[in-house]
C-alpha cells in the first residue's frame, strides 16, 4: 500500500473521532495582537551576486513566509549546447555597483505592480559549469498569480536591465563573450 492510501481498515469499531473540540473558555482562542503581529513580516529583497554554487533550497528558503501560499521559483542553468557548439561552462562578470542598484529598482518596480512578499535574486559569478544554477529568483505572495508574474518579470527585466556579461566556454578551447539580446544597449548596433 503506498503512503498516499488511506486503509479503511486502519480505523477499529471502537475508535472514537472527536467531533468538536472540548469546551473551553472563548478567550483562550482570540488571539492576541502580538500573535497576529508576529504574523506579519517586514517585506525584504535579497541580492546577492557570488562565486559561489546557487542552491534552490537556500534562496527558496529565504522568501517561505506564514501568511504566503506561494513561492515561485526561476532557476537558469547552464546548458551544454550553443549554436551547434558544446559548451562546457560559462563565466560571468557583472559591474557590482550597478547591477546590485538595477536589481534592487526590478524588486521595486516589481512591488508597484504585484502584491508580493518577498523577493531573492542570486546570480553566480565566474565560472559555472553545465547543469549548474547561473541565477536563481524567488518571489513569495499570498496567491500564486502575484509570484509567478513577478518572477517573469524579474528574470526579463534582469537581461534587459542588468550590466552581466557572460563568456561561453567551447570544447573545442574556444570562447566567445556574450550580450543578452533582451539588453537595451544591444539595439544600438
């Protein structure tokens, strides 16, 4: 029997399903403004550019809030192909300054259009190898709608926005330097 069946036969004559709960004084289930309080959280953007391997349970943990029913997720890996070419790796550069400034305008204007809760972008720097999370977005709400939305958003407007470069590393001891095409400065060729 898998763990998802309910056996029927788990359940004896005798068992006895409490229906209602015992009684109790009506004042022990207010709950007290400090709890509802406690509830509440402060919205926050996280960003972090990094050498360092992305993990999806680590960012996804940090936008999980009580009061969300969603979280939703992008996570761009490297693929092991380009144009007919087998890619190895890629490596990323970023001018800090302003893409840490670009990113925290994307989660601002992300919060002007969507009713979200919290928002984590972390993209790697350096080399990342095939399979490997180049950036990962977490957007938490309250309905699933707000977080995939913003998500979308967030990794359209990220290329578009974001001064990141990216090297494709070739089998063949080759590499190549690439824009984003969804970049603004690229329409000026």
């Amino acid at each position: 029997m898998s763990s998802l069946e309910i056996s029927s036969s788990s359940f004896s004559p005798e068992t006895k399903l409490l229906l209602s709960p015992p009684l109790v004084e009506a004042s022990a289930f207010k709950p007290c403004r400090k709890d509802m309080d406690d509830v509440e959280e402060k919205p926050k953007d996280i960003i972090k550019f990094t050498a360092e391997k992305l993990s999806v349970d680590e960012v996804s943990q940090l936008v999980i809030s009580p009061p969300c029913g969603a979280v939703s997720l992008f996570v761009g890996t490297t693929r092991n192909n380009f144009e007919g070419k087998k890619v190895i790796s890629l490596e990323y550069e970023a001018y800090l300054p302003m893409a840490e400034n670009e990113v925290r305008k994307i989660c601002s204007d992300i919060r002007q259009k969507w009713p979200v809760t919290h928002i984590a972008v972390f993209h790697r720097l350096g080399l990342v190898p095939v399979s490997e999370a180049s950036i990962i977005i977490a957007v938490s709400s309250a309905h699933r709608a707000a977080s995939l939305e913003a998500v979308s958003y967030a990794i359209d407007n990220l290329k578009a926005r974001v001064p990141i470069w990216k090297k494709e590393m070739y089998e063949e001891s080759s590499s190549t330097w690439k824009r984003n095409k969804e970049c603004f400065w690229a329409n000026n060729d």
